[in-house]
C-alpha cells in the first residue's frame, strides 16, 4: 500500500439489507450503473470478439493490471486439497497479493488520488469472497463497477471457487449473468447461429473465440460432464425456444 492507504479511508459495504438495497436502487448511482451496462451491451451488439476496435491509453493501461492479475494467479498455484473438490486454499493467498497491491496497480490509470481507495475497493472484492472461497454474481457486480472474463475464469478454475449463493441448475451459470447478456447481443442478427446452436459441439468450439455466449457455454462443458439439460436446464430450455 502506498501513503495514500493512511490518508483515506477505505470505503466498506453498504447495502447490507432489503432497505438498503432499495435505497441503492433509485439513487443516481445505480442509475448511472445500470446505463453502464446498457451501453456495453448495446456497444458489442452484432460484433465478434475479434472485431477490430479502437484501443484508448486508458483501456491499454487496464488491460495491464488484468495481465498483472493473471500473474499472480500463476505466481501462486493452487495446493493439493483432496478433503474439498472446491474453495482450493490457494485463494486466500492470491487475494491477499492483490489486496496488497491494489493501490500500487491503479496508480497508472491518471485518477485523482481520493478516488483510488473506492476504487480499489471494488477491484479487491472483484474477485470472490476470501474467508468462504466463493464467487458469485455480487462479485461479478464489483468487477462490473470497476472491469475481464478471462481472468475471472482462470481463478475459478485453478482455484475451484465455490459458487456464492448459487441457484445451482436453476441460474445460468454458477458464477456469471453479465456475459450471457452481451453475449447474446453479439448474436443478434446472427445468420447461422440460434439458440439451439450451443448443443452442437463443432459450432461452440469453432466460434468460442467469436462470441462470448458460446464462450460460456464451452467453459460451461469443460467442468461439468453432465448435459446443459441436466446441469444447467435454464440454459437448455432457451435453447430450445427458436
């Protein structure tokens, strides 16, 4: 932590019960939160991952911290943790590297120096919960109001994260919404590829890299064995709308 850690408080959670979360939904923050999202969704609509785009200084110099991430990740392998299949003890240690470095790696992105204690906050709880070992859509939200899907698929996959408050077959994904959402605006208009497409095993490998719902779908097939319509019914039964 740099001097700014003694001079700043570090903002804590807020939105703690019913009321707070109310409250929180008809400030201007989630209104401002909510657009956010609204425009990603409609900046990606018909575009693969693979589209050309223009890349400002400002996103170069996010992309680096996401890269400084993905070292830790591979600085600090997970240990052998026979007794749980989940929650891989490991965690704990790269969240603590990051916690640890968080100012450090937001001092590049030009932002005034009482917003990097906030903003730290939301890239430290970006990446699950350390005492449970879980990630979940509340995670999902902090990375969102900061900002990589890569990234987070590779600390529960090495980590095996417990899915936070997991609707288990009942959501669409143990740890992610957002992506299902963007991913499905990139298809819109599509001319080959529907819904049921996510069955056919050649078409989710080949256009993965293209399209970030297919992408889900394959990390999806890739650490459960059983079919969509068993381990992720939601999924199967929009699948067979169209």
């Amino acid at each position: 932590m740099n001097s700014a850690s003694s001079t700043f408080i570090i903002p804590k959670r807020q939105i703690l019960t019913k009321d707070d979360l109310d409250k929180f939904q008809e400030s201007q923050a989630y209104e401002e939160y909510f657009s956010f999202i609204v425009r990603l969704n409609d900046s990606v609509k018909g575009l693969k991952l693979t589209t050309e785009c223009i890349v400002s200084s400002a996103l170069v110099n996010i992309l680096e911290i996401l890269d400084t991430v993905n070292t830790y990740c591979k600085e600090i392998p997970p240990v052998n943790n026979e007794k749980s299949r989940f929650g891989n003890p490991a965690f704990r240690d790269f969240y603590d590297r990051v916690t640890s470095t968080a100012f450090e790696l937001h001092e590049n992105l030009s932002l005034p120096p009482a917003a990097i204690p906030e903003i730290s906050k939301y890239f430290t709880e970006s990446w699950g919960n350390k005492t449970r070992i879980d990630y979940g859509t509340g995670h999902e939200a902090n990375f969102m109001a900061w900002l990589y899907i890569d990234v987070m698929r590779n600390l529960q996959f090495n980590y095996w994260l417990e899915p936070a408050g997991s609707h288990g077959v009942w959501g669409l994904d143990d740890y992610h919404f957002l992506p299902f959402l963007f991913g499905s605006s990139q298809l819109v208009g599509h001319k080959y590829i529907r819904p049921k497409s996510i069955h056919d095993k050649d078409i989710v490998d080949e256009f993965s890299k293209e399209y970030m719902y297919l992408a889900c779908i394959k990390f999806i097939n890739s650490v459960k064995t059983a079919s969509l319509r068993w381990n992720s019914p939601m999924l199967d039964d929009i699948s067979g709308k169209h």
